[in-house]
C-alpha cells in the first residue's frame, strides 16, 4: 500500500470538493466552523502521511534515529485525528468516525509500546544510580545501546542495586524486543494498510456531517473543556498540595499487583486534557491557556512515575532473588511513588495558579 495510490476519495454533494475551494476562502452562506475542522483532520492526515513516508524510507531497524522520529509522528497525528474525532463526532459522518478512532487507537497504542519500555528502563536505571550516588552517564549509554554494561561501570553501585538494575535490565530488554516486533507486524499487517488507505481518503476529503458547516465548533470544544474540570473537581488537590501524602502509602506494601488506587483519576484527567488541549489547537475555538502545556507534562511525568513504581514492585515479586536485590527494589518502588507525589504537586501548584 502507498498512500498515493489510495484513489480518490468520494465527494459530499453538499459541499464543495476541498480541491475546488480556494485556500482561505469560506463557500457564500456558511460558518467557517466545519471548514476549520476539516482542514485540521486534512492538516493531521498528511502529517500521518508524510511520517509514514519517512519510517519506510529511513526502514525498521531497531535503534535508528529516524525510524524513531518518524514513529512518534505517526503517533503524534494519530492522536490528534483520533481526538478531533471524539470531541466534534457530531459535525462528523458518526458511523465512521465511530470506525475510524479504535483503529487509530490500535495503531498509536502499538506504535507507543517500544518507547515506553525504553524509557521506563531509562528512569529506572536512572534513579538506581541517583539513589547510590553514582554518576547517572553509563546509565544512559545501557538504554540506548541496549546491552548490559560493563562490570567497571557498575562499581560504584551495591550489590544489590547492581543485581536490581541487571533484572529490570533483562526484563524491560525483552519487553521492548517484544513490543518492537509488535510494531513491525503491525506496520507490516493490512490492518494498518487498510486505516493508512483511510488516513489518505482523509488528506483529501473529510466526511462532514450535513448541517456541519454552519455549526459552531466553540460550544463543543467547551463540552470538553467541562469535562476536564469535572474529572479534575474529584482529584485530592489539597492533598497534592500537601508536601507528605501519607494517604498514598497504605497499599505501598500491598501484594495486589493491580494499578495503585490513587492513580485512576489522574490517569483520566491527563487523557481528558489531552483531548482538551488538542481541541483548542483548531482556530476559532478558544482562547489560549498558559496552564495546559505545563499541566500536561506533570501529568505525563505522574504516569511515567506510578508505572515505574509498578514495574519495580513486579520485579520485586521475583522468585528465588537475593535480599539485597528486593530491598534495592523496594527503595526504587518508593523513590518512584514520591515521584508521583511529586508530580500531582507540580500538577496542583500549574492548575490553580
């Protein structure tokens, strides 16, 4: 499949074709309210596109830079047309937006995999070094070559971090190649083919619903917005406002392997001003707010933190490992879980400001 040679796709009789109609020009009679939002998705479509283009060009290899690049593009616009699709669905085609965000979903998801793992390895590493007091650098040059690293530079680590470090090591290495041959046979599957033909057709035509031209976008990107405040009303922000959140470590020595149960609400906020935030990236519907970028990366930092702390509680459930290994764990479990806490501050602190 190339996304040249997905065909044409079909025209709305009720609108002009977007080939047809000057750029920056608005039809006689119509709100530029569906005008916006179809460029916006045609906008997104080929920056798929393009991305799409440039990992075949630069190939699937593990590790090369532009491959890499050119997956978190592919993601990056996969989100975004995603997002439009569920915040304005109503000045869509609903049947096929319906179709349209669970295949984006699969694809940003699966795409999204094999970063995650590496940089979760990343942090974990990272902080096995900061809490002994060694330099951080051979840490870094572990991720990204992606073998373990030389006995030397390990010396300045305990036995036991030492050993902590070569399991998360083992365990996150082999997450990552799995999750890499995921993307190669999702990238390579006619699934994907099938929704890259479909991110084409969009390039060229974005299927409005009848009545969409003279809707406003404002009230639905506000819809979103209200959504947001209201996910963000039930979080405990006094308490993240609190320096020592005791709260959070009754279940710290929990065996339930299940997600912390401080977390869900966070996790739903940082997807809800997701969808907020790209609302607002199509003119005309809203003023710009300071606060989102840097509430964002506090949430992103706060996932990042919980699922650390996650993956070193699982390595800590280890059959058969040393004392020295599960205590070094269970110190990286709780430096992760204050990570959390420090981010839902952070998060406090942009958000009522």
């Amino acid at each position: 499949m190339t996304p040249g040679g997905a065909g044409v796709a079909p025209r709305h009789p009720d609108r002009p074709h977007p080939e047809t109609v000057p750029a920056g020009a608005v039809p006689a009679g119509k709100d530029p309210a569906g005008d916006d939002l179809a460029a916006y998705l045609r906008a997104q479509a080929t920056e798929f596109l393009r991305a799409l283009r440039a990992q075949r060009e630069h190939g699937n290899g593990a590790g090369a830079e532009g491959a890499a690049d050119a997956g978190r593009a592919l993601r990056r616009s996969a989100r975004r047309i995603s997002a439009a699709l569920h915040t304005f669905r109503t000045l869509l085609d609903p049947a096929w937006a319906d179709s349209m965000r669970p295949e984006l979903a699969w694809v940003s998801g699966t795409l999204a995999l094999e970063h995650a793992q590496e940089a979760r390895l990343d942090r974990l590493l990272l902080a096995l070094h900061r809490l002994s007091g060694s330099t951080p650098a051979p840490v870094r040059a572990v991720v990204h070559a992606g073998a373990p690293a030389p006995a030397a530079e390990r010396g300045s680590l305990t036995v036991g971090a030492a050993k902590a470090g070569a399991l998360l090591e083992r365990r996150l290495t082999l997450a990552r190649t799995r999750a890499h041959s995921a993307a190669l046979e999702a990238l390579g599957s006619a699934r994907f083919h099938a929704v890259a033909d479909r991110v084409a057709l969009l390039a060229s035509d974005v299927p409005l619903a009848p009545g969409a031209a003279t809707a406003g976008l404002g009230p639905l990107a506000a819809a979103a917005e209200d959504r947001l405040a209201g996910a963000v009303s039930v979080l405990p922000l006094v308490t993240a406002g609190d320096p020592y959140n005791a709260q959070a470590l009754v279940h710290g020595l929990s065996p339930d392997p299940a997600p912390h149960p401080q977390d869900g609400p966070w996790h739903q906020v940082r997807l809800l001003l997701r969808l907020h935030r790209y609302a607002r990236e199509i003119p005309r519907t809203a003023p710009a707010d300071p606060r989102l970028r840097p509430a964002a990366e506090a949430l992103t930092r706060h996932r990042d933190a919980a699922e650390a702390a996650a993956e070193a509680a699982q390595a800590a459930r280890t059959p058969r490992i040393a004392p020295a290994t599960a205590y070094a764990l269970g110190v990286l479990h709780a430096d992760q879980r204050h990570e959390v806490e420090a981010a839902r501050f952070a998060f406090q602190q942009t958000w009522q400001s």
